[in-house]
C-alpha cells in the first residue's frame, strides 16, 4: 500500500521520464510498478487514499463478552478443566449444549495462554547444559556409547563384533559363500523377480538383529573415516555414497564386512587392510 506523498512523487517521475522521451513502461519498470497501477493513479482523485486502510471488520458472528466468559468458565470447569477442545467438544454435544466450534475453543484459549498444559501434571522446566568434562588419564571417562568413538580397529570389526559372532555358533561351512552369510543376517535387498526383470526392494532384516545392529554400527564407523583415506574400499563407499545415499552406502559395506568375516572364517585367515 503506496502512501499519497510517495504516489504523487512516482507519478511526476515517470512523467518527467515521458516527456524525456521515455517509455511509460519501462520508466514504470524501473520503479517496480506495473503501467496499468500507473495509470489507474493518474485516472483517479488527486486526494484519493487507499480505503482498505479505513476498513475494520468484525465477523456477525464473534463472540460477545458473556459468551467468551462462558466458554472460559466451561473450559476450565472441574468436568472439562482437564481435556483439550478436540474432546470438550463431543462431550458438550453428548449434553446437547453448543457454546462455540472447537477453532474457536482453541483461538480464545491460545489467546488467554490456558492451551498448554491443561492436565494436573507439573510443567516443564528449562533443562540446562550439562557440566563438561574433559579426561586427561585413562580411565577418568566412560561411555557407554561405543558407536562414535574412534577405532584403533580396522575394517570396521572389533572385540564386540568379533565376539558377536562367536557367540551366534555361526560356522562358515554352514554357508556356500558370503552372499549367503549376509543374507542369513538380513543384509541383502528383498527381492521380486519375474519375467526376467529384477526388482530390489529394502533388506530383508532377517536372521541375528543384534549382530546385524553391530554391522552396521562398525560400517558407520568406517564411512566417517573414508573421506579422510585413499585406499580402494574408502574410495568405493564414497562412490556407493554418491550414487545411492549416505544410508544405503552404510549397509552396503555392512554387507561387505559379513562377506570379509565369512572368508575369514572359512578360510581361517588373517584380516588385512586394504591397499
């Protein structure tokens, strides 16, 4: 909404532009107006003003001062004091009663700061930072969250994973290759195949949940260190990742440590970081 004083001053700008020589609509152009606001001004009053600036609107239908004390006095009655308008509302119509919709429950409640916390319970309290600490020997600090720690181990397989699988009894001449180890932890994609075309879906999260859970925790370990390598696999998952997504590259080469720890296991060798 353009004030008189800056209208006027628009309107002798773009007719001393005019006179000039110029356009009216790229002088209008320059001044972010349109031709035809332009020239709806010049065809109007001199002392014309914008009347919606003059326009208050009240809908028929508010609500008087006695019917929003009611409505108050109802939402904060010991029968509804306790309920949000979502449930006051078909409770007064099991009563027969009607008071207002349940927007304006809401509207006139928000607007006298009695929406939240409506039940009998202690509110919430502002949580401070907790008291840093910063450990200079060992053991001074535990966690009991190993996922984020740096690893001194490579491949993404430590004590716990190793121990994991030893403790599953797993055997590796139950299994014909690594593809069907990572598939009896649930690490390949659900398949529909017909008619000669091939459909991957999500994994199938089949077989040990917890060592599956562990795989993929020490395969998001690996990743946060790939950018920071050369070696063949770091530059593989940061391929993997660039075409499929951060998630999916993490269970890809969860899938890829179950195949590595099969051939160990199978072959009762040694692991050995890649090149």
């Amino acid at each position: 909404m353009t004030a008189l004083e800056e209208r006027n001053t628009m309107i002798g700008s773009i007719g001393e532009a005019t006179l000039a020589g110029a356009r009216q609509a790229p002088a209008c152009k320059v001044l972010g107006l349109s031709a035809r606001t332009v020239q709806r001004w010049q065809s109007a009053e001199s002392d014309a003003v914008d009347g919606r600036s003059l326009r208050q609107y009240e809908p028929p239908h508010k609500l008087s001062a006695d019917e929003r004390a009611e409505l108050l006095a109802v939402a904060n009655s010991a029968e509804f004091g306790h309920l949000p308008p979502s449930q006051i509302i078909p409770r007064l119509a099991d009563q027969q009663r009607y008071i207002a919709s349940e927007s304006t429950f809401y509207r006139v409640l928000k607007a006298e700061k009695q929406l939240a916390h409506r039940r009998s319970e202690r509110p919430t309290h502002a949580r401070s930072k907790p008291r840093a600490v910063c450990a200079d020997a060992p053991n001074q600090l535990f966690s009991w969250d190993i996922t984020y720690l740096p690893a001194t181990i490579r491949g993404g397989v430590g004590p716990m994973i190793a121990t994991a699988v030893i403790a599953a009894a797993v055997s590796a001449t139950e299994f014909a290759n690594g593809r069907q180890f990572a598939a009896w932890l649930g690490l390949t994609p659900r398949q529909h195949s017909s008619g000669g075309r091939q459909r991957l879906f999500e994994i199938a999260k089949r077989g040990n949940g917890y060592l599956r859970m562990l795989l993929v925790h020490g395969a998001r370990s690996v990743f946060q260190q790939a950018a920071k390598r050369s070696d063949a696999l770091s530059r593989w998952i940061l391929d993997v990742q660039e075409r499929r997504g951060t998630n999916i590259a993490v269970v890809a080469l969860a899938n890829k440590i179950a195949r590595t720890i099969w051939l160990l296991l199978a072959r009762e060798r040694e692991y050995q970081p890649p090149v």
